[in-house]
C-alpha cells in the first residue's frame, strides 16, 4: 500500500464502488493513511468516497471516522437522504433501533418506492431477533416489490426459521415461476417439501430433486436428495406397488450417479466403499 498514490487509490476505490465491492478495512486504512490529505483533489467524486468511506467505517466499528464522515456530508447535502440513512446505519450499529427505525420510517414517509430503506428495516427487525415482524415487513415489501427474487428467497428463509414450511413452499413456488430454469428453486422447493413429509410431500420432492438433476447434473445435493425422497416413498405403507417400483427405480438410478460422480473424482477404493456404506444405510428398511 505504501507503494501507491492518491489517483491509484482513488481508482482503485472507484473500482471498488462499480463492482459494489466492499473492502471496509482496505478502504479506512487508505482513507487513513493517504486519501484524507489528498480529499479535495477529487472533485465532486469526493462526496462518493466520503459515503464509501463512511459505510466502510461503520463495518469497522470506527465511529470517530463515521462522525467525521457524517459531519462533512451533512455540512454539505443539509438534510440528504442518504446521509439520513448513513446516520441511521450508525444507530444500527451502535444498536439503538428504535432511532434507526424512527429514521427510516421519515425517509419512506418522503420517498415510499426505496426499496433500499425497505430492507435496512428488516435486517433492523433481523438483528433485534423480532423474526415476525420482520415477515410481516417483508410482506408489506413484496407486494410492492413482487419481482425482488433475492427478497422471495429472503421470505422463504424467515419461514423456515419460523418453521412454517407450507408457506416457505408457496415462496418457492414463486421464485420457480419466475425462474423455472434455476435449478437451485427446484432443490430448495424439493428439500421443504421432504421436510413437509407424508406421502404428498415425498412425491413432491421426488419429482422437484428429479427436475433440480435434470437442470444440472452436477447438483450433489439435488442427487441425495432424490435418493432419500425415492427410497422414503418406496418403503411407504401408502403408495402403490407400482409407484413402489418407480420409486425403487428412481433411488438405484441417484445412487448410481452419486457412485458414478465420486468416480469421476478419482477417488480411491475406501473412500468409494464409504459412499457405498453411506448410500445403503440411508436407505429405509
């Protein structure tokens, strides 16, 4: 670091913003070190890199450097916006929540379509552990926001904490129609429904495990997963003798592959002969 100057650090803090990289301990100790004497070389881009600065501070629990950010930003956008939600980042840190919230709820009252505010409040509702809350905020969040697939994911997840796996599915299920070529969807969808059990819910994994492979066959876990929901259904006391034998069918072919990838991987015989041990004791007798 000694080695390079101000406009190499300016890019390289530039570069750093495009790619939405955040390398906080880099960017206070370039800060610290050379950028801060050479700030109003800058131009307008300063202003960019005292935000940058001030997030990278607050990950670093540096709140002299917060301060002095805050201080420089607010003397120079009175009553910004983003330097209200800089503010409210550092009441989240300093964990005094009901002031970050206060702060975010004036900036929706101003702006209702920032969707960045949206989740600093319920990573706010995450951090204090007030899970339902923050299921019904993120509800609130994708009626406006229904295309937010990163935000569906995050719903899904809640639910599952909470360990309300039908309406986990139902998040999944949307996710799937808006992306039915992700393979991912299709895995998550099959490990809730295996989780969800009986004999709907083992058909169901059995069938979304299945596509997850038939996306990618690479999928490990999509191919475990395909096994155990095949050989669960085919020890069931309710399913058919012929859907016995389909699933029996489906569990020897996932089996198969799992043999066939660990092969591929050169693995010697002990370690082969361990998947084989493992496979046969997942098995349900």
């Amino acid at each position: 670091m000694a080695t390079r100057n101000w406009e190499e650090v300016r890019d390289l803090l530039r570069q750093w913003r495009e790619e939405n990289v955040r390398r906080s301990e880099e960017i206070v100790d370039f800060w610290l070190t050379l950028l801060s004497k050479h700030v109003n070389k800058l131009g307008d881009e300063k202003w960019l890199v005292y935000e940058q600065v001030c997030i990278a501070a607050l990950d670093c629990h540096n709140f002299i450097l917060v301060q002095e950010c805050l201080r420089t930003l607010d003397r120079q956008f009175p009553g910004s916006m983003r330097v209200r939600k800089l503010r409210a980042m550092k009441y989240e840190a300093l964990e005094r929540y009901e002031e970050a919230m206060k702060l975010y709820d004036s900036i929706l009252q101003t702006d209702e379509a920032n969707s960045v505010i949206y989740k600093r409040k319920i990573a706010l509702l995450k951090a204090q552990n007030r899970i339902p809350d923050a299921i019904k905020e993120l509800t609130e969040y994708l009626k406006k926001f229904m295309s937010d697939q990163e935000a569906w994911m995050e719903l899904c997840s809640l639910y599952i904490q909470e360990q309300d796996y039908n309406k986990a599915a139902f998040c999944m299920e949307e996710l799937i129609l808006s992306n039915p070529h992700n393979h991912l969807y299709h895995q998550r969808y099959a490990e809730i429904q295996y989780t969800i059990g009986g004999p709907e819910g083992m058909k169901l994994a059995r069938s979304y495990f299945a596509q997850a492979v038939k996306l990618n066959p690479h999928n490990m876990r999509a191919l475990f997963g395909l096994f155990l929901s095949a050989s669960n259904s085919a020890v069931s006391a309710k399913t058919t003798a012929q859907k016995k034998k389909e699933s029996l069918k489906y569990a020897t072919w996932a089996a198969l592959q799992i043999n066939g990838k660990y092969q591929e991987q050169l693995c010697d015989d002990s370690q082969l002969k361990t998947v084989e041990n493992m496979l046969t004791s997942l098995q349900i007798a």
